[in-house]
C-alpha cells in the first residue's frame, strides 16, 4: 500500500494565455416598465483586444438604481456565449425577463460580460461592466384601500403593488386566488420593496390560496405589497388583493383549560388594541377579575 501514488517524471508547465479584453456597448432596453411584466433587452459585446477569446461565457444583466453594480442590484437573467470572438469581433445577446420587485423610479440596465470569469482578461477585466445611457422608469400597481385589485400570476412570477395609508392604524391585506388548491406568498413592506427576509409583515403558515398579513400598527406613508406565485399546476392563476383598515375589534380568543386557583395562559387577537388596553374576566352578578399578569404585545395581540 505505500508505492500506490507515483509523480510523472517531467513536470506539466500550466501557461495564462494571452489576455483578451470584452466589453459590453450598445444596452438597449424599454423606456418603461411594470414590475412582473416581461422586459427585452439587448446588448452587444466586443472583443477589443488583439487576441481571439474563446470558450464559453455568461453576460448577466441587472436592475440598477445608478450607474454603478452593487450588490443591490436585482439580476434580470443571464446569456451564454459559446465560440471564438477574434479582434473587433461582436455579438449581439438577446434577453427576455420578467421585472424584480423594485419601488418606482428611474434605473439603469447594467450588464457584465463573462461574470464567471472564464476568460482571462487581466486588467481587461476592469471594463467588463457598462450601464445604459439611458434609464428605464419602472411603475407599480396601485392598491386603494377597500377597493380589490385583479391580476394574474404565473409560477415563479412576482408582482408589487404600493398603497398609502394614515398613521396609527391596524392594516390587513388578503391575497384571494381563484383556484382553490393555487399556492401564493404575501409580504408587505413600508417605503420599500419587500422580499422573503426583508418585511414589516407576512403570511403565516403554509403556502395557499388564500393569504393574510397584518401591520398591528401603520407608518403615515407608502406600503409595498408583494406578491409571489408557486402555483406550477395552474399558470396565470387570476388573484384579487384587497387592503382593509382593521377597527377596534376582537378577532379571536385562544385560553388554556385549567382547574380552580390554577393560572391559564390566554391570548386575544383582534385589531387596534390600545397600549393601555385592560383585560378583565367578567360573570354579571358575580364580580371582575383582572389577570395577574398581562401584556399588550401589539395592536393586534394581547
């Protein structure tokens, strides 16, 4: 077992190629966008230096708030390029995407050539990232507040929508498919787009048709509404969002059972729930009794 490994006698020589230099020019995109509708872009790459580029390499293209890639910036989809590119030789790719969530505005459509890094560049590599000139201007849905918005959703398609509200109040959104068994997510967000990790509030529980999330209590302000579909049996499944202002109410009472002189647990949920709101147990004719302990954990939850 001990002359099982064995070195060849000449050793291999592993040699950098020439380096080649790509760069993107000429980004064409839309002067307007709705966030989940589909957007084509194009672009072309270059191959500026005085040596052939060969092998295959991905161009990504990004959602950008300024000229300049960050990691904030939403990816929009990639393109693969396979083959020889000698000197001042072009491509054109060609790229069809559905629109991130992002708040309304104007942006940039950034690409960057060979995002992999396959090919070496050296400092070519410096100028692989080129910004549109000009800007896109993205817009969301309105929601209004007790009026139901309509749309549909695709599978793995996402759509935001924004809603105002006052201060102070108890906001629920409901999210109501058409098809019983449709599989939706549902998070709100104030003043900016939210995702999965990023979220004032959220849909409990499992992914369904029919989805709620609350904000016990409101920011004076824009809200964001996204919506994500999961339903791949039922493509374009129609959906109706509908925002509410919650009033003072309670919802639902979940109480422990427990013999006399044992302590129980209860919790209230319900909407607008004072800070300094008391809990009582009350039998007419026979008396009050306050918790030993209590605790207004929001406006919607004692």
């Amino acid at each position: 077992e001990t002359n099982n490994e064995r070195a060849s006698s000449q050793p291999l020589l592993i040699e950098l190629p020439p380096p080649c230099d790509l760069m993107v020019q000429g980004i064409l995109a839309p002067d307007a966008a709705r966030v989940g509708e589909p957007v084509s872009l194009e672009w072309t790459v270059i191959n500026q230096s005085d040596q052939a580029a060969r092998g295959r390499w991905s161009d990504t293209a990004y959602l950008s708030a300024d000229a300049t890639w960050d990691r904030s910036d939403r990816p929009l989809g990639r393109v693969e390029f396979s083959g020889e590119l000698t000197t001042g030789q072009t491509y054109t790719a060609h790229l069809e995407a559905n629109l991130p969530p992002a708040v309304p505005g104007a942006y940039r459509i950034l690409v960057r050539t060979d995002i992999f890094n396959q090919v070496y560049e050296e400092v070519g590599d410096a100028n692989n990232t080129t910004a549109s000139a000009e800007t896109v201007a993205v817009s969301v849905d309105e929601l209004l507040l007790g009026v139901p918005l309509g749309m549909t959703l695709d599978t793995g398609q996402e759509r935001l929508c924004q809603l105002t509200v006052p201060a102070g109040k108890t906001l629920r959104v409901t999210l109501q498919a058409s098809h019983p068994d449709a599989a939706q997510e549902l998070f709100l967000r104030y003043g900016a787009a939210p995702t999965s990790v990023l979220y004032d509030a959220a849909y409990q529980g499992a992914l369904a048709a029919v989805q709620q999330a609350v904000v016990p209590t409101t920011q004076s302000g824009t809200y964001f509404v996204l919506v994500r579909g999961h339903s791949e049996p039922f493509p374009d499944t129609p959906l109706e969002l509908l925002a509410e202002l919650v009033p003072l109410s309670i919802q639902n009472v979940h109480t422990d059972v427990a013999g006399d002189a044992k302590h129980v647990s209860t919790r209230i949920e319900g909407a607008q729930f004072d800070p300094s709101a008391i809990v009582k147990l009350v039998r007419p004719g026979q008396g009050e009794y306050e918790p030993v302990v209590w605790e207004v954990s929001d406006a919607t939850q004692i």
